[in-house]
C-alpha cells in the first residue's frame, strides 16, 4: 500500500465520511442514534471552472433529495467559492438561490460556510438577499475576524442564524487576530453577544472550558443553543454532551477531495494535539 493511500484511509476514515452521498448519509445515520443532528458538506473549494461549480451544485441538489428521501436528521454546509463565486457573483449568488429554493421545498437547513477575508462582503451580501426571501438558512462568523462583532450586530437585526467558529485561515494583521489568544478572547465576547441578542445559535468549538462557558451563560439566558463540532475530533464528547440533553451537531465532509480540508486541519496550531490524537484514537 502507497503511503498516500495510508494516509488517505486514516483520514477519511475518521474525518470524512467517505466519497459518496450515501457514505454521508450512513455516516449521519450513526450520529442521528446518538441523538445527534449531522451538517453535510460536500468537499471542495475554490472552483474557477464550469463543470467543477456544476458538479458541487447537482450534489448538493442529490444530498438534499436523499435527506429528505431517508429523513436523517441533517443540515447542508457549503462554500460559496464552490458554487460560483470565483467565476462571477451572479453565478454565486444564482446558484445559491436555486439550492435554497430546493432545500426549502424539501425542508433541509442549508449553512453558507465563510472562508478567506476576502470573500466576507460577498457572502454576507448573497446570505443577506436569500435571507429576505427564505428563513431556513444560516451563516458561518469567524472570530479570527475583527469586523466580525459589526457583522454579527447587522445579520441580527435581519434575523441571521448564526454559527461560530474560531476560522481556519489567515489574514492581514489590518483584518484578523493573529494569536489564538486573541481568537478566543473575541470568540468570547462575540459568544455573549449572542447570548444576550439571539434566540437561537449555533456555538462551534472543541474548547471545553467555551462550552462549559456556554451552558452557563444559557442557564441565565434560556436560549436554544447548538454545540457544533467537526467529525473525527471529539465524537465521544459530543455523544457525551447529547447525552445531557444538550442539542449537539457533526460536521460531516464527504468527496475525494480531502487533501486540503485536512491541511487546514493540520495547520490549527490551537489545536494541533487535539487533531492528532484524533486521527490515531479508539
């Protein structure tokens, strides 16, 4: 066996549900007997051409059918430079509105995941027009991010639901925190904005001591909260955590193209020890 197909068999088989639809559905199913709640993304990123934008969004048309067909208990995930955003903003944004429109119809949640600091103006903007037309829809903020306390404050007022993340890039000091200090200090505070301003959220993190945080601040606050987590990383915490009763979520990444879903993986230094014990845990 090469060394590539060790490492892909390793990887895919504790952080990614496998290549096909079905191996996510499967995947969700296991989750689903834990009594938690799967978010499907399909692999892929950064797609300047034609037939890779239109291979993502009749996958994600084929992942929506087949939630509803086998009634899994599971949202869609998705990048907005997958489905058209390095071509033009319209294809973005046309291919955004036809998965939702789909979704609705079947009654699937769909996320629009964030990525480069580049790319925040666009998605907020195309996330923000659906949002007039279709509340069945969520977005991704990055605490690495500094506008992100300004964006935060506007999606509210428009009703957004919200997911939190730490964010795996990287930007400009002008634009991002450098420090994983300084990431989870704003994650912090940008967490109890929403505690104090939002019904219903998603808080996303491996961070224990954010979690606990977290139930605290709802024990105060009565809100209807999610604690989302990536699969592979903590499965028995957040089986643990379903178990209390809390409302838990897995973020299950299936597709061939794992290599750079799983570099970013590798490359959270705040999270290095924690990635690594995973990839080699019972």
């Amino acid at each position: 066996m090469r060394i590539g197909d060790a490492a892909e068999r390793i990887i895919a088989g504790r952080w990614i549900a496998g290549a096909s639809i079905m191996d996510a559905i499967e995947r969700s199913k296991r989750l689903n007997a834990s009594g938690i709640k799967a978010v499907i993304n399909y692999l892929g990123e950064e797609f300047d051409d034609e037939e890779d934008v239109t291979d993502a969004v009749n996958t994600y048309l084929m992942l929506i059918r087949e939630i509803s067909r086998t009634h899994i208990k599971a949202d869609i995930s998705m990048k907005a430079s997958q489905i058209g955003l390095r071509i033009s903003r319209s294809k973005f944004t046309d291919n955004f509105s036809k998965i939702v429109k789909f979704a609705d119809g079947k009654k699937v949640f769909v996320w629009l995941d964030m990525e480069n600091a580049n790319d925040v103006g666009a998605t907020i903007a195309a996330y923000s027009s659906q949002l007039r037309k279709n509340h069945n829809i969520g977005i991704c903020i990055q605490s690495y991010l500094k506008r992100s306390s300004s964006d935060i404050k506007r999606l509210l007022k428009i009703g957004a639901a919200i997911r939190l993340v730490k964010g795996a890039y990287s930007a400009d000091p002008s634009a991002a925190y450098q420090t994983r200090q300084d990431t989870t200090i704003n994650y912090i505070k940008l967490m109890k904005y929403l505690f104090l301003n939002s019904k219903s959220f998603v808080i996303a993190t491996h961070d224990a001591e954010i979690i606990s945080a977290a139930k605290k601040l709802n024990a105060d606050n009565k809100r209807r909260v999610w604690y989302a987590m990536l699969n592979g990383i903590r499965n028995s915490y957040a089986i643990k955590l379903a178990a209390r009763r809390e409302n838990v979520e897995i973020y299950v990444p299936f597709g061939r193209r794992w290599v750079s879903y799983s570099y970013r993986r590798l490359k959270e230094a705040s999270n290095l020890s924690l990635v690594l014990r995973s990839l080699f845990s019972g």
